[in-house]
C-alpha cells in the first residue's frame, strides 16, 4: 500500500529455520544478518527487508532454489493462528476460501487473495501488494501455491479431485517436484505480472468438511474481525481502497463489495474514508481513469479491450465516461500519448 512498510508474521519463517537447522544448516548467521534476534515469539513479525536479507542469506548458506517450494510443504492449517483455526472450522471448500479471503490480511500482508465463483469452475487469484525483488517473488509464488495445495488437501482430507494451478513465474529447475502434487495440475507462465491463479471445477467446493464446528467458526470469525480492525493504521483505508481499485481487472468494484472484505458496512467504510479526507466515488474514479490513461499509453490493447478491463458494460459507456474527465475520447488520447511514449 504505497509507501507504508509491510509487516509478516514471523512465525513461517521459524518453520523454514527449524526445517534447515533440522537437516543440518545452521542458520544463526542468517539470522544475525536479517537482524532477527529470535523467530521464538509466535506474535513477531518481521520487515520486508528483514525477509529479504533472510530469503538471501539461506539460499546462500544451502545452495537450494525449491525453498519456497519447502516452506509450503511445511506451512500447516494451524500455521495460521487464530485464522487456521477458522479455516478447519469450516462447513465447505466454497466457505474456507470465502473466510481466507476475508482475513487474508492476517496471514500474508505481501498479497491479497480473491476468491470469485462462477457456474461450473471457481478461481483463487493471489496477488502481490507490492514491489518485490525477482528471487523474492518467485520465492512467495511457491510458497503460496504448495501451501494452498497441502491446506485444501488437509481440509477435504485428501478428497480433492483434479484442479489446476498456474503460476506466473518461468519454470524452476526443480519442477520435478511439483509433480508429486497431485491431484493439482501446475501450469508455469513466464507473462503477466507475478501471481498464483487456482481453478477448480464447482462440484468440488460444496463437500462436507470432517472437522467442521459452527461454534468453533464463529468463534474464529469474531476474532479475525477485531484484528483486521486492530491492524488498520490511520489513513489505511484509503489507501488499501486505491490498491484494490488498481489491482481490480475485468471489474469495478463497488463500495458495498469492499465494505464486506472488510466486514463493515458500506456507511461504516465512507465514514473512515471520509475522516482521512477522501470519498469512495472520488478514489474509484480517479484511479479507474489513471489505469485508463495508462492502458491506452502503453499502446498495446485495442479501445474494447481496456473498457473490458476496466469493468464497463460496453465501449460507448467508456468513450463517454473517458471524453467527460479528460476531454477527448480514448483514440485521440492514444494519438496524443503514443509519440509521449516512444520519447520516454
């Protein structure tokens, strides 16, 4: 979220310490360089840079690249704290991934998680909220999707059917391994900007969960509510909107949409954003029409495409809305800014 530091649960990374100290590489070099005194404090958290200089440190000391890959072998439902513990409480796949995505805040802050149901296939989409370094990304990228993989199979207790995971990453060298996933597909794409995608078939997602328990959810829930509230810092608001408005593709999402990830109401949300200054429409549309401008830039999408991205119904609704901010329909901004772009 722009310039505001990004704090990570230290306690994944004390499960990475503990498996390569348990197979023989010390490790408190690596953590002396990070400037982590100790991973002990299961509420710790640690900076972007902290991780780096760790990630850094122990691909050095180990010589290994599949360390992402590692780490979500060992990431349990229960790694998640008070999140984990809701997720296991689950009646269904459909109400796990709705609950991760509400509070995934609580567990990975790098990245968002969407989570969207059609007809007959489902998506999980995650997402980097930041900028990263490339060894850093790809290290997350595996992270997340062997993790998801080992929790839907721990949730279903093994009773997942095929499903398909991409990651946007070139193939790693040891690819072999995720073959051993199964009943998970892996597709690898090297375009686009880094991120895991999950697809599953529909039928998958209404099976009845073994350890679900109602109180234990509720329970669970109430709790995430209060720390998602907890963690907001002033002037958060708006900028997590803004974030979710430019990540936002093939879409537009409304007030009513976000105010629910945040599980307030929508008045509640115009409220906090109206206290940091600033308005739900004004935030939408300023940043739908900076990614508009910016999409005609680049010179590589046709006019309707860029309306499809952008979430409008039709061309004409975006000609018209794009003239009524800058002045100009979209072809003749492209005209302008084209050669703008060749000079830069």
């Amino acid at each position: 979220m722009h310039n505001a530091e990004h704090f990570v649960p230290a306690r994944y990374f004390a499960q990475l310490i503990d498996y390569l100290e348990a197979h023989g590489t010390p490790c408190r070099d690596a953590l002396s360089a990070a400037q982590i005194r100790s991973l002990n404090d299961l509420q710790a958290k640690l900076t972007r840079g902290q991780i780096d200089t760790l990630l850094t440190e122990v691909a050095r000391l180990t010589g290994r690249g599949d360390l992402g890959f590692e780490l979500g072998r060992q990431i349990k439902l229960n790694s998640h704290d008070v999140v984990g513990y809701g997720l296991m409480s689950c009646a269904t796949i459909d109400q796990a991934l709705h609950f991760a995505a509400r509070y995934y805040r609580l567990m990975m802050p790098l990245f968002t998680l969407r989570y969207q149901r059609r007809e007959r296939v489902a998506e999980v989409l995650f997402q980097p909220v930041t900028a990263m370094a490339s060894g850093t990304v790809s290290f997350y990228l595996e992270m997340l999707a062997v993790s998801a993989h080992m929790q839907l199979m721990a949730l279903s207790q093994g009773r997942m059917g095929p499903y398909d995971i991409h990651m946007a990453m070139p193939e790693p060298e040891h690819v072999q391994r995720y073959r051993g996933l199964l009943p998970a597909r892996l597709h690898f794409h090297e375009d686009g900007v880094p991120t895991v995608r999950i697809v599953m078939p529909t039928d998958l997602l209404d099976q009845p969960l073994p350890m679900h328990d109602q109180r234990a959810f509720r329970q669970a829930e109430a709790r995430c509510k209060q720390m998602i509230q907890e963690c907001r810092a002033p002037g958060e608001y708006r900028s997590w909107i803004e974030m979710m408005l430019r990540e936002a593709h093939d879409c537009q999402p409304t007030l009513d949409e976000m105010a629910r990830q945040l599980n307030v109401s929508a008045r509640t949300l115009d409220r906090y954003l109206e206290q940091e200054g600033a308005s739900y429409r004004e935030l939408a549309t300023r940043t739908r029409n900076e990614r508009a401008k910016r999409l005609l830039g680049c010179g590589k999408y046709a006019v309707s495409e860029i309306a499809y991205q952008l979430g409008y119904s039709d061309v004409a609704n975006f000609s018209r809305s794009f003239k009524r901010l800058n002045g100009v329909p979209p072809s003749a901004y492209r005209r302008c800014a084209a050669p703008e772009a060749l000079r830069s």
